[in-house]
C-alpha cells in the first residue's frame, strides 16, 4: 500500500495547521489574530481535524513533517486556542462532577458507565451488522487503537505511588507485556488486514468524522495535560470497565461474519481476559487511589470518566444514524482496501 499523507483541510483552522506544517519549523511567528474557532468545538469538522493533526506530532509524527514542529510556538499557540474551545464544549457537555470518598470511587465510576444511553454498536455488530459495517466501525476505531494505551502513557511520571502502580500494571498488558508480538495496537492491525483493510497508521484519517476524531483528541487532550492528569487516570479507568463485554460481542459477531482467524478476533479476544482483570486495579488502585492522595484529582477523573461516556455516545449514535438511514458513516463511501 501506499504510504497516506496528509489530508485535506476542513475549514479555515485545519487549513492554516497544513499550510504552518509546509513550512520550516520555526519560520512562522505566533498569530496575534487566530481563524475563528467554531461554537460547537466538540463535533466540528475542521477543529478536531485540525487538533487531530497538531497531536499526532507528539507520537509518530506527520509524513513530511518535520519533528521539531511538535514545540513550535506558532503551532502551539494556535493549538492552545482550539483546546480552549474543546475545553469549553466538553464543559458543556459535562458538568464537572461532586467529590466522592476515594473508597467509593469505583461505585462512581460505574454509575458513569450504567447511565450510559447510548446505542450499543457491539450488540449491533454481535447480531446484525453485515460485514461492511464492520469494516466501516473497524476504520473507525483504528485512529486510536493502532496507538492503544499512548494517550494514557504520557500520565505516567506525572502520576506516583499507588495510581502509578496502577497504571503501570495495566499499560504493561496493553505493550503485550515484553512481547512484541502481542502488542495489543498490532493486534488491533492484525485485525484490519483480515477484514481486507489499509493497516497503515493514519491511512483512513480523511474518512474519518468529526465524532471520531474527537473521541481521540479527548485521550489525547487529557494525556498530554499534567491539569488533567485525574482526567486522563479516568478515562483510562473507564475505558478498561466498558472493554471486556464488548470485546466478546464483537468477537462474536466477526465469527458470525466469517471472520474467524485467529488474526481476526485475537485484539477483541486478548480484551475480554485482560479488561476484566484490570477493570478492579482501574478503578480501585488508580482512580481510588488518586482520589485518597487529591479530592480534586479524584474530581477530575470521574469527570475524565464522563467526558469519555458522553463522547462515545455521540460516536455510536452518529453511526448507528447513519447505518439505519442507509448511507455510510464515514466521511465519503467506500473503503481502500489492502
């Protein structure tokens, strides 16, 4: 396959982001006056694209973009302004949360996931999606999972003690721990290349909706973010308790498609054991344990926990829309395949 490069730009905000990054780091000066950032940060086509792009020079970088714009000031300056909109709209949606003893915050936790009224695109994929449908879920999801458990590693030496510990634990099952092979991130890739998809990192970032982008930018935007170190330990926490379930049903559902290499249900396999063990140590050991050494970083992490819920409920309704009026979900119809 061939390499993917950049997209295309979504508006004004993405647009002055590739056209900063076609330059020589360093050559640009700080904008006094930014391009309008939209109201409505969260589901905005050109600002999480936009964001999407200034992140991903924090891990594998751009192709043909050089590393040192990763701190360039004229790049972080206009970044800043759209995580401040981001920050805003997630406010929004989520009403920053009452503190909760640190022995209760894994009740807190799973009252997040139980109020959860979103639509179940594991169910869907387990009974009745058809194999396009999959694949179309799958090119989704790869944004984050072909860079699984990253977005949470930044947190790690702004974390110490117990919820370090914690997270420490859980990031050494996702690294496939020692074994490259086992890499939860290549399994993810290894699912993609028998479902007869581009496994290369970023090949699908055009097709990708606003809903999308955003549920990776959130990860990201929290990991990267010592403030937000309580959110990013919730999020991780949340998303270890709402994994082990779904992974089985969609394990079930690529079997029920025909899809049953073990390359092809191996990540949602590995999942099921994995998830369920560190569901305890997530929201116990790390976000109950940040809560008894900070209320406020306790605070933080269930409101992490809610942001991730209410975005993964625009993301699956934002699809399931789309598949029950008939058309794709994806940005423009049909997929590259390998």
């Amino acid at each position: 396959m061939t390499p993917p490069g950049l997209p295309s730009p979504r508006g004004p905000l993405s647009a002055r982001v590739l056209e900063l990054l076609s330059r020589a780091p360093g050559s640009a000066a700080a904008d006094a006056v930014l391009p309008a950032v939209p109201e409505d940060a969260v589901g905005d086509e050109d600002l999480q694209l936009a964001l999407y792009l200034a992140y991903e020079l924090h891990y594998r970088g751009l192709p043909g973009v050089a590393d040192a714009w990763e701190w360039d000031p004229a790049l972080l300056t206009l970044r800043g302004a759209m995580e401040a909109a981001f920050e805003a709209g997630l406010r929004e949606l989520v009403p920053y949360p009452d503190a909760v003893a640190p022995t209760e915050m894994d009740v807190a936790l799973r009252e997040i996931m139980d109020a959860d009224d979103g639509p179940s695109l594991s169910r869907f994929v387990e009974r009745e999606a058809d194999a396009e449908q999959v694949r179309e879920l799958v090119v989704h999801r790869s944004a984050y999972q072909l860079k699984e458990a990253d977005p949470h590693s930044f947190a790690l030496p702004r974390l110490h003690g117990r919820p370090k510990a914690a997270m420490v634990e859980i990031q050494v099952d996702e690294y496939g721990g020692g074994k490259p092979d086992r890499i939860h991130a290549l399994l993810y890739a290894a699912t993609m290349r028998e479902l007869g998809l581009d496994d290369a990192y970023g090949a699908y970032v055009d097709v990708l909706p606003a809903t999308t982008l955003a549920t990776v930018n959130l990860a990201s935007f929290f990991g990267l973010h010592r403030r937000w170190r309580g959110a990013c330990a919730g999020h991780l926490a949340l998303t270890e308790m709402t994994s082990s379930a779904p992974s089985r049903r969609y394990a079930a559902g690529l079997r029920r498609l025909g899809f049953t290499s073990a390359a092809a249900t191996e990540f949602y396999d590995e999942h099921v054991e994995a998830d369920a063990v560190h569901e305890s140590i997530a929201a116990v050991d790390l976000a109950g344990g940040l809560a008894h050494q900070d209320e406020g970083l306790g605070r933080d992490a269930l409101f992490g926990a809610a942001a991730l819920a209410a975005l993964e409920a625009r993301f699956a309704t934002a699809i399931m829309d789309a598949w029950e009026a008939g058309r794709t979900s994806l940005r423009t119809p049909g997929l590259v395949l390998a």
